[in-house]
C-alpha cells in the first residue's frame, strides 16, 4: 500500500457538530506545513480543501504518450478544469493569467521544485533601495525555519553558497549538474559570474524522512513524478498529519469565514461535493488559500461589520498582486549536451544580477534557473521556442535533431514591485456555480519590470554564447506564465495600510491568521515556496506559543 | 487501428503531416511511421480532446485545401493549429520508427550515482574565489 492509499484511509470524517483548536483552507504548501506543525503539538486541526488527492496513475513520463498528455492529466491554468483541480476567475484584465493546481499538495504538483531561499536584502527593500516596503521579519529570523522545512520537505542541494549567509544546507546533496549545466558553469567562471548547483525539492536519495524515491532524471518534474521523487505536501506531509489526527475535508469550496457577533471568527462555511452547505468551527482559522484564494475569500465574507471585506478596513485586501514577469533564453549547441533527461528543476542557479545595481536602469533583480529542454515534443512548441523559430515545413527534421538533446534555457523571475492597481477583486457581474462572484485579476508589469527583464534577457543570451550554444534564442512571451501569486493581503505594523501583522494574524480579527504567499510585502525575485513554507513554520510556532492568551470566539 | 475519421479524412491528416513534417530523408516519411494505420488514432486516443478539433480543422481543409486551412488556422484559429500541432507531430513521436531513427528511448529512468566525485568539483573555485557577494541584513 502507498503513503497516499494509507493517508486516505487514516483519514478522519468530519461531523457538522465537530470543533476544532484550528480550521485552516487550503491543503497546499503553506497549509501543510501549518497543520502538520499543529497536530504534532497536539491541537485538533481541520483542513478544508477544494480540490482532491493527485492520481499518480496519471503520471506518464515512464509511458510513449508522455509529452502528449501533458495538458490533460496536469493542466495548470486553473480556468480549465480539465480533471477537476479548476479554479474560475477572470483574468481579461491582466498580462498574466496566474497558474495553480488545486488539490491536496497544492500548485507543488505542476510546480518545477527549485527551490530558493530569499536573501537578506529581500527583507530590507525599502532601507536599502528605497522602494516598496521592509517586512517584519529579516532573513536571519527566518533562517533557522528554512533549515527546519527543507528536511521536511526533503530539498537537494549544496551549502556555502557566497550569495547567501553561511549556514546549513539542504539535507541531501544536489542533483547531477549535466554537460550543459558544465558549460554553463565553466562559461560564467571566465565571465567572472555566479553560479552554484541548483537546489531543488528533488530527492537525490531515497529519503525516508519525506516519503521521497530517489530521483531517475527522467525531466518530467512538472507534470507528475512517477518515482515521487519530486517533493509535494501529498506526499511529504499529509501522510504523517492525518496518521496523527488531522481531519482532511476534500471537494469542498469554502465560501465564507463564519463570524461571531463579537467580530471573531468562528470557521468557515462550504459546499462540499453534493452541493450541501455545511460549516467547520474552529478557535483559529488560518488562511492558506493562495495569493488569488484568500484575498476573494476575505472579500467574499464582507458583512455587517466588515462591508468592504473580512480584514480589510486598511482597503489592503487584495491590492499589491506580484506574480514574477518570467523570462526565457533558450541555448542551443551544434553537439549533444545531455538535454533530454535531468531534473526540471534547475541543473544551477545564477544570482549575478540579482542584486540592484541601479546604473542598469531599474531596482532590484532576477534569479536565473538551468533546465533542459526534454523530449521530442517540446522542441516543437510555440512556448519557449516562439512562432519566428516554429520548427514546421522545409527543413523540420534537421532542426528537431538540432534540438533534441542540444538545447536548455534559462528561467528567469523578475521580481516585481507592488503597486495598488495590480489586484483581485470581485467580479461585479460573473459568478462561479455557487453563485459567488469570480474573482477578478487586473494586473500590469512596471516599467521596472520591463527594464529589468529586457537587461536579463540580454546577459542569458551573453551567457549561453559563453558556454558555446550555436544558438541563444530569446524564448517567446506567453500570458500564461504566473505560477507565483504574492503580496494581496499585505503584513504590516500598521493596521491603516497593512492586512495582517509580522505574525500573520489579521488586525481586525484577532483569531483569524493568513499563512500564505499573501502576506508577502515585497515579492522578491526566487521561486517562493521557501519562503511561503518557511515563515508559515516560524508563524505557527508563535501561535503554539500564544495559545494560552488566544481570543476566540467560543 | 482507425480512430475516428474515415478514409478521406486521415488523408486530409496525412497532407497535414506531411506538410508540418516533411520527408527530407533522415528520418522516417509520416507514412513510413504509421501514422494513418495506427499512430494518429492513438494519439487521439491518449487526447480524447483533440478529435472534435482536428474535426473543425478537417472541416476547413475539405472546404480550402489543406495547406490554406493550416495557414489560415496559424494565424487565426490558435486553438486549432494548437491541436494539430499537437497531435500529428504527437503521433508521429509515438512511432517506434521515428524515435529508433532520433536515438530517442523515451523519459527513461537514469539513477543518480552515491558514489564518486560530485561532478561540479571541478568549477566550484571559480565562484568560491570571489567571497560573500550578498548584501547583509543592516543593522537597526
């Protein structure tokens, strides 16, 4: 029997009558880590989550059709609800269209695992450059809570990185760098720039700690594991949680927080899978619902006391979206440089223009990520490759076996800055099939963003004619590229224009707390699941230690 | 194995095919690799949704030919050139002829070694010489 088979059926049911220490929404990243934290301390924990378990049937890397069904069995853009993981919004207003799985793991099963920590300037952006806002906390403040969930997690990868403080690293060693990662690192030695193997959530080794195989390389990272080598809170958490007593309430769609008269919260209410709305209660109810999630619930549950919105008296509530302006810059050699198979994932980072340097025009930076380019199929798409570079007609064979293991790109996020006007709102004319409005996504990139990505694209390509591609292509813009959604519940000292406080606990309502990328002042320019995990750790511990002076409503 | 277009319609398919995918010699032609006896329709079965798309695209070319109806797809109809450029060239990887002539096994497993020099050794002098790069924390 699988971890996943015993977690079902170690699974307890939830009864209407039920009360638990905390209701938390949202089974992902941030929710995970927060019950698992709170039942080993003994709290009674239910979870309430839309989505279901992931079919691990579905994962097809080991199967010919691999590639081809890609989009069927792993789709990311939640407006597709293709097998039941949708998400409706409206993001027609928006550059990017925000990208999530919704389920039991969260957006960790279609995400590429690397996994970076912030650095220290990331908590000191308004000290040190002058822009946006610092958050309450600062890296070394979170640095022992890295440490903490990146053996849960179960991250590969190689301390003494020079870009970072010294520390602990990730438990495992980092996963094999191929003859393009070699290249690479061997081009930005004599560029006299950084590198550093990547670090991933990729098991290197069988790791027991974490319920994790060791990884075979297969580059199918993004669209289901079949070795469960790619770490996801399905598998790394959930499975010790409810064999510790975590109630795990699935295919149900959380549609208010419930309130007392006394302005606490008192759980939420949902409709579950037969179209029945029931309530789960609690003393604390945490929000792990995601940047786009919990800020339309928080408007969703405006009432009487709270008419522009649960928490949001500062006008906050969903203002600030940062969803990372991605880049690509694909490299392409005359010889084979093993591109078919590694992790996908990142071979090695490079933080060399991550820092701000404000002769180059804009503020702040990007983190640039190595995969490769994997199977026959993806040497054909429009997406990184771009239509000016489509593969069809007169000279088709030529080109794929030019590709085909020949070819890697870069990843690059740009951090963008917040700004009031990117944000979610309510839909004032659609609704969902409960009938609630749509959550409406208006979001644009700064101009910021824009030099910052324009000057990225221009050193990858510097780059990847370093390390000797034939080839260094700018990969093509495509809308749905934002699997990062961050800063739309903002934390703050002050309750006129912030959400939550340094703790994640709402100012308005002093038992209600929100434990997800949300809460994020600045967005900062690395893959956030780190960071989400890690402060979702740090802000749990501190409940545990607030629990004898806790308000609830009961 | 016929899948669900008749005999006219996979030639409209194998016209398409042809024309995404040329027979230039140094890798199997869309006949040689099957795909109208047995690869379009597995593919199709694997994307149960592409069939009622590559039937509107099928729809087109009976009515403008095939190489109008894909051009007028690439620039107009995203969503059917997304299907056809997905399920032929897909049909065409699954044929064991074409991935024999790429020297392409498929996502097969290949374990990590536990034992030897990391492979990075060699260069991690060249980023460790240059000391600390980040900006700390500032002091209050």
């Amino acid at each position: 029997m699988d971890t996943q088979t015993s977690a079902q059926q170690a699974a307890r049911e939830h009864h209407d009558d039920d009360h638990y220490d905390v209701v938390i929404v949202g089974a992902g990243p941030s929710g995970a880590v927060t019950a698992k934290r709170l039942v080993e301390a003994g709290f009674r924990v239910a979870v309430v989550e839309q989505g279901d378990w992931p079919d691990y049937s579905k994962a097809r890397a080991n199967f010919p059709d691999y590639e081809l069904t890609l989009d069927r069995h792993w789709p990311w853009n939640p407006n597709r609800d293709v097998e039941g993981h949708g998400f409706e919004f409206d993001d027609s207003a928006s550059t990017l269209t925000p990208l999530m799985w919704n389920g039991v793991g969260g957006s960790a099963l279609v995400w590429a695992a690397q996994w970076q920590r912030n650095l220290p300037s990331d908590f000191r952006v308004r000290t040190l450059d002058g822009v946006a806002d610092d958050w309450q906390l600062t890296y070394e403040d979170l640095e022992p809570f890295y440490v903490r969930v990146e053996r849960d997690f179960g991250v590969s990868g190689l301390a003494g990185d020079p870009m970072f403080p010294a520390g602990d690293g990730p438990p495992m060693p980092p996963v094999p760098i191929r003859e393009h990662g070699r290249r690479i690192a061997k081009a930005h030695n004599e560029l006299g720039w950084h590198w550093w193997p990547g670090t991933n959530a990729i098991a290197s080794r069988h790791y027991e700690h974490a319920n994790l195989k060791a990884c075979t390389q297969r580059a199918a990272c993004m669209r289901g594991c079949p070795e469960r080598a790619k770490s996801s809170p399905d598998i790394t958490h959930w499975p010790q949680s409810l064999a510790k007593g975590v109630t795990l309430i699935l295919r149900a769609q959380v549609r208010r927080v419930l309130m007392s008269s006394q302005g606490l919260a008192e759980g939420v209410m949902y409709t579950d899978e037969h179209g029945v709305d029931r309530s789960v209660r609690g003393d604390v109810v945490v929000l792990a619902a995601n940047g786009i999630g919990t800020p339309r619930l928080l408007l969703l549950s405006a009432d009487a006391r709270h008419p522009d919105g649960l928490a949001n008296g500062s006008g906050q509530v969903g203002r600030r979206l940062m969803m990372h302006p991605l880049g690509q810059v694909i490299g392409v050699w005359d010889d084979p440089v093993g591109t078919t198979h590694g992790v996908h994932g990142q071979q090695l980072h490079s933080l060399e223009f991550y820092e701000t340097d404000e002769s180059r025009g804009f503020v702040r930076g990007a983190k640039w990520g190595l995969l490769p380019s994997s199977g026959p199929l993806t040497q054909t798409r429009s997406y990184p490759w771009g239509s000016e570079n489509a593969i069809w007609g007169p000279g088709f064979q030529d080109a794929l076996r030019g590709r085909l293991g020949h070819s890697a790109w870069w990843a690059i996020i740009c951090e963008d800055l917040p700004e009031d006007h990117n944000r979610v709102s309510l839909h004032t004319e659609k609704r969902d099939r409960f009938g609630d409005p749509l959550a409406s996504i208006e979001y644009k990139t700064s101009d910021n963003s824009d030099r910052m990505l324009e000057f990225h694209l221009d050193r990858a390509v510097e780059s990847m004619q370093a390390a000797g591609a034939r080839q260094a292509i700018r990969g093509s813009w495509i809308k749905e590229s934002a699997f990062h959604h961050l800063g739309t519940a903002v934390m703050g000292a002050d309750p006129a224009t912030s959400v939550v406080d340094g703790w994640g606990r709402a100012h308005e309502v002093p038992n209600l707390f929100i434990f997800d990328g949300s809460v994020w002042p600045t967005s900062a320019g690395m893959n956030p699941t780190a960071t989400i995990a890690a402060l979702a750790l740090r802000n749990t511990e501190a409940m545990i230690a607030a629990r004898s002076g806790q308000v609830t409503a009961s | 194995m016929t899948g669900p277009f008749n005999t006219d319609q996979l030639d409209l398919l194998m016209a398409a095919a042809a024309w995404l995918m040329p027979d230039e010699g140094s890798l199997p032609s869309v006949e040689d690799a099957g795909l109208r006896e047995t690869y379009i329709a597995q593919a199709l079965l694997a994307r149960p949704d592409g069939t009622p798309k590559l039937a509107e695209f099928l729809r087109l070319a009976e009515q403008d030919g095939v190489e109008e109806a894909l051009e007028h797809c690439r620039d107009h109809r995203p969503e059917l050139w997304e299907a056809v450029t997905t399920i032929l060239p897909g049909a065409y990887f699954l044929s064991p002829q074409v991935r024999d002539a790429l020297g392409y096994r498929g996502q097969t497993p290949q374990l990590i070694p536990t034992e030897g020099s990391p492979d990075y050794d060699e260069f991690l002098s060249g980023v460790l010489d240059r000391g600390p790069q980040y900006r700390p924390t500032p002091s209050q």
